[in-house]
C-alpha cells in the first residue's frame, strides 16, 4: 500500500513531471518561476501539499489550504486542490492515501470541513470523492474567472 508525506523541496521536478501526464491545466513556466512558486508553496502557512511515490516518481499528490475562521465556533476553513494520480498508477491508492492524508491533516488543525470542486465528468472520479467522505450537492459552488485583460 502506498503511503502519503508531505513533499519536500526535492519533490518539484518529480511533481512537474507528474503535471505534464496529467490532464489538468498547464504547469508554471519556465523552469525559475515553477522553482520560486514551489518555495513560497512549502513556507506558505496553512498550505500541506501531500505526495505518495513508488520509489522512482510521485504517483499522487494533493494540496490542502486551511484558513483561520470567526464564523464555525473559531474552527478552521479547509480546501482541497490540485488532487492528482499518474495515469499508469491509477486505482493502486496513491490518490486515496494523499487524500486520507489530506482529510487527517485537517481534522487535526480542527477544520470545520473540508471543501473540493472537481470540474471532471468522469463518474469514476466522482465516485472516488465520495468513497473519500465527500458529498455532494451540500454546497452550491461557484466560479469567478479573471477577467480578460486588453
């Protein structure tokens, strides 16, 4: 069974690689700007990205965002994002222990909940999440996109 950890500085070429398998949105180039975002990522409080390997390349990772809250008796906001698995390393648990892992994290620093949004159609990854503990349909999201700039 695979096993989470927090990644470590050494992690980013393995995690870039591991992006560019991935069908999520383009990884942050060049090279220097991914390097300096990943630095300030691992300093960031209230920022845990998990990654789980077998020995050779990240086979899952995901980034937990927890925030102070005034609201929920004074428990924490939690956010899941960028939760990811290796194509060729997908139904091995490398993405349920990262989110176990994830979710663990969280209790632990007394998240109220946790939130995620997936924007996939496969009914397979929705499955996943709810196998994971989450619900849907509890919150209604919602999307602000940056406006275009001229």
């Amino acid at each position: 069974m695979p096993v989470a950890r927090l990644a470590r500085a050494t992690d980013l070429p393995a995690l870039l690689a591991l992006f560019a398998v991935s069908e999520v949105s383009a990884a942050a180039q060049p090279r220097e700007r991914a390097e300096r975002l990943w630095q300030e990522t691992l300093v960031q409080p209230g920022l845990h990205v998990f990654v789980s390997d077998d020995g050779e390349r990240i086979g899952a990772t995901c980034m937990l965002i927890t925030a102070p809250n005034l609201l929920r008796g004074g428990r924490r906001h939690g956010v899941l994002e960028n939760v990811l698995s290796h194509p060729e390393l997908r139904g091995r648990g490398y993405g349920k222990v990262v989110v176990q892992a994830a979710l663990e994290h969280a209790w632990a620093m007394d998240c109220h909940h946790v939130l995620m949004q997936s924007g996939r159609a496969d009914p397979g990854v929705h499955a996943f999440y709810e196998a994971m503990g989450f619900v849907p349909g509890l919150r209604t999201a919602y999307v602000a996109r940056r406006p275009a700039t001229a």
